[in-house]
C-alpha cells in the first residue's frame, strides 16, 4: 500500500494564507502597533509635532499659500527642535505621509536637516509616501484606527492646515481626546488659516446650540502667519516635560492612568 507524504507544515506566523485571513486579523491589528513601536524606540524618537491637511494641496494651486507656510512652519519647528538640550529626537515633525500639505510638512523638517515621520495609509488612489520622509521613520498602515492611535501616541502639538474629510476626521479625533480629558496630557492645537476654519466648522453655532461647552472653545487656537503658528507652538510645548523614550499619551480609565 502506497502512503502518501504528510503535508509540509508550515508554523503559523509563516503562513502567508493564516496571516492574510479572517482569523488572523487581530495579529494584523497589533502588528501595526508593534512594529511602530520597536522602530520609534530604536530611532529614539521621543515625540512629535503632527501636521493634518490636505493632500490636494499643492504649491502652486488655488491654495499653494497653505503648501509654503506649512514647509516654512515645519521648517521653523525643526530648527527650534535641533536646538534642545537633549538627546532624545524631541518634537519631530509628524504627517500623514502622502502629498500637499503631508508632504510640504515633511520637506520644511527636512529642509532644516532634521528627522521627519510619515505615517502613510494603503489606498487605492491617491496616497503614496512623499519623498521627504526619513526612510527609517516612513511606515505604511492597512487600518485608519492603527495609523490614528500613532498620530495621538506621541504627538505633543498637532496643527491643521485646510483639508477635507481625512483632515475633519483626524482633528476632530484629537478634540474629542482633549475635551473628554482621555489623554492626561495637555497638547496645544493650532488652526491654521481661521478664514477657511471658520467657514467650514461653525464652533460658535455648537455652542449656542448646545453640544459643546463655551469652555471647549479653548481647546485650540488659530493661527494666519508661520511666525503666529511657531510662537503658539513654542508657549504650549515649553511646558512639556522630557521623560522615557517613547514618551506615549497615557490615557484616563476610571483613575488608574492606564494607557
């Protein structure tokens, strides 16, 4: 009687058709806080300055103002950045990783000779990682929420350029963090260009209809100029301790403090 060879086993973690599957998602779900995490700390970047805006943006569109400022100010961080008496990556400029204004952000970071984030997003148009990254720090994110989590980890300060629906979502993310105190540290959000914020997101008609407090109106600032947008940044961040690398935003349940 002939026997038949045993299949080859293959361990799980190795098994691309396990891994790609519906059962394995959960593994893809923590790998993509993983794998950021090890890199973060083998590059030693301690946290970071995030950029949101559009990647429609370009330098020499209807809005190219947005595109300039956005390098100039990313330009300016980075420099002030560098100067720190520290050896921790403090402050590193952060973006979504793609083009427009993801992409003038990372370029003022490099332009000033500094290290630069991009946390780009798998999509079927559109997205790609723009040049200016650093290579170490570029990572590529299957799941929105995972991406989000690594925008508000480290992020210190976050300044939102104009921007549509990715933009809307990912700052609204960052106000409901702070107004519901879910992250224990403070982090100085700044507008930027109040002629387009105040058009698109009627903050004074929520408070008079109720859904948020006149208080949450604190929760950010605007900003027209990168000299404006700098010196806000610098007043909110000087209050911000150094401490491990890397240094995560813990969050608030029930007084523990745990993250």
């Amino acid at each position: 009687m002939k026997h038949e060879s045993p299949p080859a086993v293959t361990v799980p973690y190795k098994d691309e058709e396990f891994m790609t599957s519906d059962e394995a998602r959960p593994l893809r779900i923590i790998a993509e806080y993983l794998a950021p995490l090890r890199r973060f700390q083998q590059e030693h970047v301690h946290d970071t300055i995030v950029f949101f805006g559009s990647a429609r943006l370009t330098s020499d569109g209807p809005l190219g103002r947005y595109y300039e400022e956005a390098r100039e100010l990313a330009r300016s961080l980075t420099l002030w950045s560098r100067s720190l008496p520290t050896s921790a990556h403090r402050f590193v400029i952060c973006s979504g990783g793609g083009g427009g204004i993801m992409e003038a952000a990372n370029r003022g970071a490099a332009d000033a000779g500094g290290r630069t984030i991009g946390l780009n997003i798998s999509l079927p148009h559109e997205q790609r990682p723009n040049p200016y990254i650093t290579p170490a720090l570029s990572f590529e994110f299957h799941y929105f929420f995972m991406r989000k989590l690594w925008f508000a980890h480290l992020s210190r300060a976050m300044v939102a350029f104009p921007g549509g629906f990715g933009t809307l979502d990912e700052l609204m993310e960052i106000l409901t963090l702070a107004q519901t105190r879910k992250l224990e540290r403070h982090i100085p959000i700044v507008l930027y260009g109040p002629s387009y914020w105040k058009e698109i997101v009627n903050f004074d008609a929520l408070v008079r209809h109720g859904t948020i407090s006149a208080a949450d109106l604190s929760l950010f600032q605007f900003a027209d100029t990168p000299a404006e947008a700098l010196a806000l940044l610098q007043a909110g961040l000087s209050k911000t301790h150094s401490g491990a690398t890397p240094a995560f935003a813990h969050s608030r349940e029930s007084g523990t403090g745990a993250s």
